[in-house]
C-alpha cells in the first residue's frame, strides 16, 4: 500500500519544475521589455539632441535676421541666388 506522503512527493516534483521554469520564463521577459524600452528611450533622446541642433540653428538664424543680416548658409540652403558686396560687407540676394 502506497502512503500519500509518497504520492504527494513524486506529484510535486512536476509542478516544481513547471514553476521554476515558468519563472526563469518571465524574468527572461521582463529583461527583454527592459532593454527594449531602453532602446527605445536611447532613441527618442538623440531625437531630442537632433532637435535641439535644429532650434540652435534657427534662433542663430532669427539673430541674424533682426540684425539685418542674410545668412549665406541660409540663402543656400533655401536655393536663393546671392552676390557677396564687399563695400558693405553684406550678402545681397538677386531680385
């Protein structure tokens, strides 16, 4: 006659491992989501430093601007024509 402790002993020893494996199973997942979401956040930063560049770029532009300036850069960028006079030192584009 079999007793119940040994029933019970050779049935937990499954389930044991079903849980273990279950739980190596998740820590696995959740150390993917974490880098994933790392990555994600590396991303989304350099997205913001590109931005930020382009904001410097403008305000640069917008100074320029108030002081009367033409930017060359800007004039080339935009496919604008332009001579350089250098009497007054300042870039005239073509009408």
């Amino acid at each position: 006659m079999k007793r119940a402790n040994d029933n019970s002993v050779t049935s937990m020893t499954p389930t044991n491992s079903r849980g273990s494996e279950s739980a190596k199973d998740c820590r696995k997942r959740k150390t993917l989501r974490i880098q994933y979401l790392a990555e994600i956040v590396r991303l989304r930063e350099l997205t913001v430093l590109r931005m930020r560049e382009d904001i410097d770029k403008l305000l640069e532009v917008c100074r320029c601007l108030d002081r009367g300036d033409l930017p060359e850069a800007l004039l080339r960028q935009l496919h604008i024509p332009y001579e350089y006079d250098w009497v007054d030192n300042r870039i005239n584009p073509y009408s």
